[in-house]
C-alpha cells in the first residue's frame, strides 16, 4: 500500500501501450499532477503538445486483460489560481439553423479559489457580473490502454475511458475500467475546476491539477464499459456517437451490472431501471458523445 | 378566477383543433381527471380508446397564435391504487446485440400508495420483493393544438407539447406552451405514478389521475417550444429524433430565453450555460424524444 | 375503368382525412394538376397557401384500411416553363463548423424546357454558365390519410407517404400506399422538374405539374411502408429521423416484402440483400428522412 | 516508375505509424497480395490475426503531412476461388423491434469465378438457388496512417481511411488521402469479391486479393478526407456515427473540392449539388459508417 510521488517530465496525447512511468503495486496510491488541456502547467507554461497531454501511463502490477482496474480518486485540487473555457456553445448543440447567430470562438479566463471551492470570470462583461459558480474539480479524460495496441487520441473515448468529460467524477468516487493490456497502464489529465452538463461550449474550465488516486486490481472480473461508485449512486458510461448510442451503451452495462453483479432477471432489471433509472449527458461535444446511466445506492440497497 | 369541475365523457387521441370541451377565462383553474394510457379510468374500466386518450380540449379565452399559455400544474392525484408498466427495456436503449436476449413483452401491475406516496410491485419475484419506490405523479401527455390545424396522434410530441413524458413535470411546476390556435385549445391525460428517466420500459406506472391546472395567457410573448418552471430549476423541452436534436432544440430555446428574457448577449449565455447547465433525458422511447435543458434559479438568481 | 378530369379550386396543406374532392373507382385514371410549393399555379400566381398545397383528396372506392393502394404514375408534365430553388446547402448537411460560411438564403429561377426536357438557371453567375440539367419531374408530396384521424402537415412524411421528396418516383413508376383510411384518401402535390439525392437545398426545382395516375386498390394486402415498382427496381420507402431509423425502416420493410411476397427465409433475404441491395438518400432535409432500399429487378428475377 | 513486387510476411491489425515494409518512390506501382477479413490467405490458411489484417504499410518518398497521396487501383484479383460472408442482417439496419426475428448468426461460403466474374452461393437453399452475382472486387480497408501518431483499428475508419467497405473502390478509380505522416504510410487488406451498399450482412464476400497500385504524391495539396475518381464521377467519402455526420463530411468535402478545384462560390457549388448529387451508403455497419458524396462527371465537364 505503498504512497508513490511521481512527477510526469513527459506527456502523451494518445492513450495507448506507452512504456510506464511508473510501475505501482494493487493497493498502492499515486500523487501526481496533471496539465490542463492545452498543456499549460501549474505556472501556466506550455510543457506538452495540445488537446489533452496525459500523465502516466502507470502499469498496476497483476492487471490483465479480462480483469477490472478500480481508481479511487482520492482528490483532485486545482494548482494554480485560474482557468479558461471558450466563450460560445459549439455548433452541433444548437438548431442548425441558430448556428449562423453565435459569436466568434474566442477563449475566456476565469478565477479559481481553491480554498473557498469559487469560480468566477475574470473579466465579466455587464450581464455576468454576478456569476459565482462552486468549484467541483474533476478530471476530463483518463483511462487505460485501448484493445488490440491501439493508440486513440486523447481527444475522443471509448469503452477504455478516455475523453469523457463527466462532471460527475469528482474526489471521492470509485472508477472502475476494463483492462485490455498488461498493467491495465492508467492515464490521465485534463482537469477541470467546474463545468457544465454535456461541455457544450467545447470546455469546462480547463486548469491544472494535484492528483492523488489508489489503485485496485478485480482479478476475474470482466466489465465492458467505465463504471463508477459515489457516495449516492453506481453509474455505468457509454461512450459513442450519437447520443443515442452512448445511451445504449451505457444502459447495456447497468443491465449487464444489475443481472450479473446483483442477480436480477433481465425483467426484473428492467422493471427496476424503468421507474428508478437517471441519467447525465457527460458530454455532447466531443468525437464521442458520453452518457451516463445511474440507480440510486438508495434503490440498489433494498434488493 | 373561477375554479371549473369538468367530468370529461369522450376522450381524444390525437392533439388537435377539436371542440372544446369548455372555455375558459384567462386565470381560471380547472378541476378534471384523466384516464390512463390505454383509456382505463378510475375504476379500472376502459372508457377510452388505447393510446394517451386527451381530456378536453380546453378553450381558453383571449389565447392567440403568438402568446404563450402558461398552466400550473396545482395537483395531479391517482385515481385509484394500481397502476401498470411494461415490464422489459425499450430494444432501442440497448445495444442492438443484446436486444435479442430481452424477455418477451408483458404487463405487471403494481400498487399505488397516493396517501403514503409509495409505489410497490403487486407480485414482485424474488429479486424486487424489497423494492418499494416514492409515488411522483405526473402528466406523460399534455399540450395545445398544433400549428397549421395538424391533428397529431398523442404517441408522439413537438413545439405544442404532447407525449414527452417528462417526470419532472410535477405538481407545482409550470409549463408554458406556444399558442399556435384560438383559444390554445389545452389536452391533457396519460398520468403516471412515477417513472424513471427516459421511460425506458416504454412506460411509467401508468395511471388514472385527478388533476387540478390554472391558466395564464401571456399576450404577445411567443415562446418556440415549451418551457418550464419549478422551485428550483427555469427549463426548456426539446422534442425530437434522435436525442441530439431534442438537445439541439432545448438548448436553443434556453439560449433565446436567456438572451431575450434576461438580456444576455450570446456569449454571455454561453458561458452561463457552459458550466451551470443541466439536461435531462425525459424520454427516449416515444417517436421524438424529449431532452430538458435546465439552469438552477439559484444561478439565473446571480443575473 | 374510368377517366376523370379534375381541377382543383382548393387545395390542403395536410394530409389527412379531409373532404374528398372526388369518388374515383379501383382501375380509374385521374387527369389533374398541382400547384408548387409555395402555392403558385400554372400561371405563376399563387392560388394556394405556402407549403407544399395538395390537390385532393381523391376517395377510391372498395379501399378499406389494411388494404394496399397502388397509384401509377402515368405522366407529370411541368405546366410552366420555370420553377425555383434556394440557392444555398441547408445547414444540416454540412458540418456544424461549416454552417457560418454559407451564404444567405435566396430564391433562384430556372428554365424549363419540358418538350427539350431541359432545366438551365435563367440568370447564371459565370461558374454555372454552361450547366445543363435533364428535366425528370416527380412529385415530392404525395400519399394517403394517415392513421388515427390525424392530420398531418405536408412538410414530413411517415408510413402514409407524404414529403418524401424521392427523385426516382418520376413518370411510370408504380407506388404502393398502405391504406388507413376508408377510401384511402389520396393527395398529391410539390412538383418538381428535377433534384438530386437528398434535397439538399430544400427544394428540387419547385413547379407546378400536370398529371395523371391510375389506381388500383390491393385488397387484403396488407404493407408497412410506401413501396414502389420501376422498370429496373422493387424499392421500399423509411421515413423518420435520423438518417439511420429510416433507412431501418425500409429495410425492414424490404425484409419484410422479400419474406411474404417472394417466399424467402429471413436467412436467404439477408444473403441477397447483404451482397445486392442498393440505398438511395431522397432527402435529408425534411423533418423525416427519407430513404429508399432497392432490389434490382434482374436479381430478383432469379429467385 | 518502379513496378515492385511485395509478399506480406506479417501484418497490422491497427492502421498507424508502423514500421514500412518498402519505400517506394512518387509514380511507383506495386504489386502485392492481401488476405482476407479473418486473415485467410489465398490458400484458405489463417496466416494473420481477424479483423482485417492489413498489408504495409508502405513508404512514399517524398509525401509530407500536408500532401495528398493518390492512389490508382490498377487491378484487384480474387486469388482464391471461394469468399464467406454473413447469413444475417446486422441488427442495427432493421427496426429494434424486429431484431429478435432475426436467425442466429453463422457463417456461409460463397463459389467465386474471377475470370467468369461470378459468385454463387456454395449450398444455396432453395430460394436462392438461381442466384448469380457479377463479381466486383474492390478493397473494404485502406488508407494512411492517421494523424497524431495513433494506431486505430482496422474495424473503423476516419479522416485516413480505413475500413469504408465502399463497394465503389474497384479496379480503375482513383483514390486520394489526406497525408499525416512522412511516407504517408499506405496500408490495405479486407478485399471483397461483390458486396451490395451499406454491408448490411456485416460483410461483402470477404477474400484474399492479389492488387496492383500506383501511388503519386500530389505535393502541397490538402484535403480533408478521401475523395475518388471512377470513369463516370468524383466523389468524396465521409466515415462518422450516425449516417447524417457521415453525410455531412462527405458534402463539406464536396463543397471544399467545387470551391477550391472548381473556382465555384459556395452559392454555385450548393445550386449545383442541389439538383446534381448523389449520395451512396457504403458502410452501415462499421463503428463509423460511410457515405459517399458524388457528382457525375458529365456534370463537372460543363463548368
């Protein structure tokens, strides 16, 4: 259970069967740091190519293909005092017919209090003057290697994770990934200090992060898609275009969850997800789409 | 502010330029019920043909194409106490793989607890036998008379409401509709004791309600696609195939109410919306879907 | 085995289960014109009101719902010599970050020399100088009272038939309809000299036709969806959004004709499909899709 | 002019930046041989891993991130005498609702003659026991290493190419690809003797190929995605989820050729592709589908 201190001199803006920085034991913790998503550092330096430089990857001994990697992700603290989203929602989450009407693409700086948990622009026009907004850091896109030694870049996502922009994974919760490779080989990066439902303006607000994150390795246990414990839920994450594919995906796992992992027939599954299920569209922006399917531990805890 | 008792004796099952039941004053409330989605009443008769039967139309005085009607929803109480679902997943939110391993489509019953707010299974199997859910009553389908004198089967949605099935469209919200017809000319039926997102058995526990509304017409402010007040959230419903234009539609009509109603330039309400929205998948299983994109009132609050 | 002459005096911008303008017998021909979609009529003036007006409806007697219309589509003749598009590719069938750089939307005049069967722009810019198209006219809109009483705008179109805009249906092509409505109810309208796949301005060359069609009422069959017979194909016809459901549509649809009428197995309809079926886009530009699953004749003769 | 002769001692199962097997020069040809989807050889032996192995990558001097690659099929040979396809419709091309009718999956050998240019089923039953197929053999997957040094596997296709599954692509067109890598890095394999649009059974009838290519490098010129040359069209390949993105990619690069190699204004270019478009599925059945956006020559030749 030993506490590794790994700080990235290198980053990779593909997830794929990259030589380890790092080999870590089941059970061990990391505390790493993680550059925003154009490469821009804690001192606000650009040291790692655009769109998403990852740290790691990270080889967890005894992970291999068929198994699951759980990542605690024990805490995620902005390190430096600002961050920038873009300023104009992407077109594809609009009427076609809006799109012409929406400003030019421009990028917007906002103030991150670390301590306080308070994001506010840093420049507001008139209308925004009063916007306060509750940090809630995360990371956008982390995962492990792809099968069949793809290298996929960090700008879409998969059934390895990846690009997907979940506000929902925030300190505290549980991620569990499929395992394609040997040492399961964990990336991440892409911090966010709050953003919105879907990323709909292509950005959440883009910053660089302390990480600490603890490993475990499920021998034997096979999952197809990112999966993930909160204090209040279990959610299953599909990753695909359209919208309507990432939901398929997504409510294909929670179906495979409840009948495997809690012994429910696929009608009882059913019965259960049709009146108690939710869900959170992660991200409408990227190459793939994510959604999320989530029950309430509330509801799973009567079965 | 007169408060009508209306008994309806005939039903509709399409959403259009009908007779109206009765007309009504700018103001009025209206004390009705509605039988369930295969036109079974309060008795467990069937009174009315299969598919969202429509209470009404109401006729609501001053209303003109171009105004908008705004109907709080005051109460909407169960009728009797059992509703019914289907009792497997929709084979379109699954991957289309695992569609061929679903159970065959059939009917359960469950008892509905209007007193305790409590929805149970009427003869659970074993894996569901704790499973006890908090009774959220709803109207599936409601709405006002399409443009161009359509008459539009109650199965689907659009701009005029309709089938969306949304469960957060609870007592004490109100819905705003456009006014495409004289009068607005307002349906309502297809309740449900509760449902989850997305209605992804095809179905919420269906059931006879009784239902009490109050109307406001508001002359000359046109509005493209229904929206919606609760104690916390200002939002706006899409209603489309696939979900990415149900989305794309929702967003759009947020990004006018915030520019049109709170003054905002676009990219002001972008970068609102970019890191404080929120969507919900009310149903992916109707011919168009419904997405509700949804901003907090303690934010809009901030404005 | 009768032929009329009619003229409309008015004309209906839904289909539905409206007043039939005549009672025509199974085997009649009808003789009669359409007014473009705008309204405008032979002489240029507009006698009808925006979107897509139909001449009609014509009531054929013996067809009852469950039954087949098939309407041959003995000529369609231009009966001016201009018609019109946009000028301008509809925002959707481009990528999203392409919308912005297309120009504003106008209205362009053609030629149209139907004896020459040749349509040129009347006042091309100097890149388009010496385009020449052949003249094929069909009908965009075109079909029968959809179910449930419903009355539906002639902007889209679902099993019924309606706006589907498919450039095969010209001149001596067979159509199928399944029948809904007492009568069958059969409406026609938005007449174009020609277009490409898809529609993708919005508008084929939009003119007014004269025409003459044949029908013949199919009892007891009973189809899904429109279908058609030319010289060289048997085709089924989807519509729905998005581009995907209506191509299921009708190739379900196709399934289903090559299993019932032609006696294969599910098994021997996907070898001959997998390795001979044919797609045609027929717009992508209307609220539903059209698309067209076709079967060479030449193959089919060899079952 | 080289004319080089190559016979694969291994293969990729990912198309990326892997070590070239032959550099050849700008204007070079090269004959070699590809196995089939499975990776059976021209004997029927499995000399490769499944899911499309691919042959090369092969090294064109002088071809930079920025260039075009163009390369002519000169000639694609079935080498063995029998394909295999799929027995089943893929259960996304038919309405969710008729997926459980489907037969299981299996596979089923197909007799091919390539000097008769026929394929016939092995052991038809009797409803297709006259079937006769004109053969068309083309390549389903190839293209250019992708950009951003990844490696993506050969089941799914982008920007670079890769498995389109265009039946299209036969012996006489020319394809081009947008170049990311030094040498462009040509890889091809998945050659299918007949398959109809969309490969809707999942496959064409997969088999080993012996391939004559000729590639030049078109220096300083970029493109977006794949475009093509056959006798009677240009066309221009878009590869994305759903069918509406991928058609949306194929018609911005359509745009982008009529603007830039035409000289046309975008105004001119949309009334052109209006009334003079066509579109093909190519793949409906791949992680990203392809649509084919084309114009007939005979069109371009009058501008």
């Amino acid at each position: 259970m030993a506490v590794h201190h790994f700080q990235p001199k290198h980053y990779h803006n593909t997830i794929g069967a990259h030589e380890p920085v790092l080999k870590i034991a089941d059970g061990d913790s990391v505390v790493t740091s993680t550059v925003d998503a154009r490469g821009w550092d804690y001192r606000g330096e650009s040291v790692a190519g655009r769109g998403n430089p990852m740290t790691g990857p990270f080889y967890v001994e005894g992970a291999q293909p068929g198994d699951t990697l759980a990542v605690r992700l024990e805490s995620m603290v902005p390190s430096r005092d600002w961050g920038w989203t873009f300023n104009v929602l992407a077109p594809n989450v609009v009427d076609p017919l809006a799109v012409a009407a929406l400003p030019p693409l421009d990028i917007v700086r906002w103030s991150v209090d670390a301590e306080q948990a308070l994001v506010v622009l840093e420049k507001p026009t008139s209308g925004l003057a009063g916007l306060k907004l509750e940090a809630r850091p995360f990371l956008g896109c982390f995962g492990v290697a792809p099968p069949k030694d793809q290298a996929i870049s960090t700008a879409t996502s998969g059934e390895y994770g990846g690009n997907m922009d979940y506000k929902g994974l925030v300190a505290g919760v549980t991620v569990y990934f499929p395992v394609f490779a040997e040492g399961a080989l964990f990336h991440l990066g892409d911090g966010h200090a709050v953003q919105g439902c879907g990323e709909i303006v292509g950005t959440g607000v883009e910053i660089s992060l302390d990480v600490r994150f603890t490993v475990q390795v499920l021998k034997g246990k096979t999952i197809g898609w990112p999966r993930g414990e909160s204090d209040t839920h279990w959610f299953c994450i599909g990753n695909a275009r359209p919208l309507d594919q990432a939901l398929q995906h997504a409510t294909t796992e929670m179906l495979a969850m409840l009948t495997k992992d809690y012994g429910l027939t696929a009608s009882e599954a059913s019965l259960l997800l049709g009146q108690a299920v939710e869900y959170e569209v992660a991200n409408v922006f990227n190459p793939a789409y994510s959604v999320v399917c989530k029950v309430p531990k509330a509801v799973l805890s009567m079965l």
